[in-house]
C-alpha cells in the first residue's frame, strides 16, 4: 500500500478501561446501581479487586437492556 506525502492516515486509540466512578458519572447513576448491573451482566473486568468497564460496551449493553 502506498501513502502519498499529503495523506495521512488516521488510527483511532484503543478505548480504555475506566473504574466504576467514571462509569457513575458518565451515566449519572450510582455506585450501588452498577454494582447491581454487574450482577445482571454489566461487561466489565475485574483487576484485583476492582472493577473496570469501557464506556461504549456499557452503553450498548444498557441499550440492548431495553429492547
């Protein structure tokens, strides 16, 4: 593949794992109520003890929650 000198190519970051009070305020919701989610299926991962989520798989899963 060839590139020419005044085009260039743009690369998204990876989204990034955030803790649960990001995920709080992002949806105004509470710590109780994630914590809830999770037990319902909520995708997150657990590092040591804490829980990490990516903002966009919890948007769509909330999404999905609602059909």
């Amino acid at each position: 593949m060839t590139q020419d000198k005044n085009e260039s190519i743009i690369t998204a970051a990876p989204e990034k794992y955030v803790p649960i009070k990001v995920v709080c305020q992002h949806f105004d919701i509470s710590e109780t109520t994630v914590r809830k989610l999770i037990k319902k299926g909520l995708p997150q991962i657990k590092v040591g003890i804490e829980y990490r989520f990516k903002i966009s798989e919890v948007e769509r899963w909330l999404i999905e929650q609602q059909k």
